[in-house]
C-alpha cells in the first residue's frame, strides 16, 4: 500500500501590490468620510447663519412696527425727539393703552368716563387730546372704564377726545460693541434688540419724499424712514457666497400717525 502524503501548508504572504490596493481602497473610503463631514459642516454653518440673520431681519422689523406707531397717542405736534444717521428716539403708544372719552369733560374736572382704563396706572402721564387743542395730567388712579386725574383738566374735552399714553422709545447703535439697543421707555432702560451690528444708517424723508439732509432741525418734517442694517455673524466655509458671514437688510417705514 502507497503511503498516504500530506502536501506542506502554503505560506504565502501578501505582496506590496496587494498592499497598494488596500492603501488606495482606505484612501477613497477615507475621502468619502471626509466629504460627507464636510458637506454635513458646511450645512450646519449656513443653517446657523441664515438662521442669526433672521434674528436680524425679526429686529428690522421690530424697529418698523415701533416706528409705524411713531405719534400715536401723542398731541399732534412733533412726534420725532431726536433723529440721527444712528439713532432715533420718537413718542409713541406701543402697547395700545391709549383710549378715548366717553363723556364730555369739563375744565376743572379730574374724572375722566373712557372706552377703556385698564391700560393706564397710577404716576402716569397721560395727553387729553382734542384735535390741536390738548393738555397733560397725571393719573391719580384707573378702573375699567374711570380715570382720575391728580388735578382738573385746563380746557374742556368733548366726548371722543382722545385719552393717550405714550411713552418715549429710543433706538440706538453702539458701533464700539456692535449692539442695536431699544428703550422701550418703560423704566427698564435699554435692551439688546440684536448683536454683531456692524453697520446702521437711518435716513429720513418729508412728505414728498424727498431726503432731510438735516432731520434733527426738521423733525416735524419726517414721514418717512428707511432702516439699513449691516449685521455680520460667523464666517461661511470658502467664498461661496451663500455661506456669507455679513447680512444686510433694507426696510422703510412711514408712521401712519403723521
């Protein structure tokens, strides 16, 4: 009988062509990898940017819907306090506490018969105002539909007189600290309204639209205001300009109370 033979294990290794082949297939893996994470990054910074420019665009409209209501509640005399290329202060009734008579009142009288009191509150000032005629009086005290007055009005109001609130609101760049801060003029001093303003320019317009050159000595002249907005957030990726840090809005507004 033949003896059975049992051939030797191989020992065969792996060659560096083999080795190559494997580098280069990790390398396109890799590359793969690395595009997917770079594409997934820049994703996330142009949501994050578009995303702090809306924040800027809701502040450019905040400052729209305040400076609509420039006038409101207030004698009909200038509404505007101050005007600058950055900044601007106005009267104006942003919580719609204003309200209006509903009975006559008479000169010396210290009871005021309104549609509604319950926006007014002791230590305030409020504006009797009938057409050019009106006067101020501080409130003693308000109910729902009453309120007395610390002393008797001057003159004496028809029923429909207006019955007004504002407060004095101020809008103001700090071009050092890049805020745009709004006082609200309710003794809380001034607020952030939106970071990383880089650059502000208000510019004031009359009646027929045509610019103020000089809106701090025309402020009775102002009726309309255009609002540029430059706000600058985290650099995007590359050059592409859609991932573009710097954002600016553009927006015009005319008080209708003027």
């Amino acid at each position: 009988m033949t003896p059975l033979r049992i051939a030797p294990c191989s020992e065969h290794g792996s060659t560096l062509a083999e080795f190559l082949v494997v580098l280069a297939m990790l390398g396109l893996v890799m590359a793969g990898v690395l595009s997917a994470y770079m594409t997934g990054n820049t994703l996330a910074l142009s949501g994050q940017n578009k995303a702090e420019a809306q924040q800027g665009a809701r502040a450019t409209l905040q400052i729209e819907e305040d400076l609509r209501l420039a006038g409101y509640g207030y004698p009909p005399t200038t509404a505007f306090v101050a005007a600058t290329a950055t900044s601007v202060t106005f009267w104006a009734d942003l919580t719609n506490a204003s309200t209006t008579l509903t009975a006559a009142v008479a000169a010396g009288g210290t009871t005021l018969n309104v549609v509604l009191g319950s926006g007014f509150a002791a230590g305030d000032t409020l504006y009797l105002i009938n057409e050019a005629q009106w006067e101020t009086l501080n409130v003693a005290s308000a109910t729902a539909t009453t309120i007395t007055t610390t002393s008797g009005a001057v003159a004496a109001y028809p029923q429909g007189s207006q019955v007004g609130r504002p407060r004095q609101i101020t809008y103001s760049w700090d071009s050092v600290n890049t805020l745009l801060s709004r006082n609200a003029g309710d003794g809380t001093g001034n607020q952030t309204a939106v970071t990383g303003v880089t650059a502000v320019q208000l510019d004031y317009y009359d009646g027929n639209d045509n610019l103020i050159a000089s809106p701090s000595s025309n402020l009775a002249g102002i009726r309309r205001v255009q609002i540029t907005m430059t706000v600058n957030r985290s650099p995007g990726p590359g050059p592409d300009p859609r991932f573009d840090g710097t954002f600016k809005m553009v927006s015009s507004v005319r008080p209708r109370n003027l």
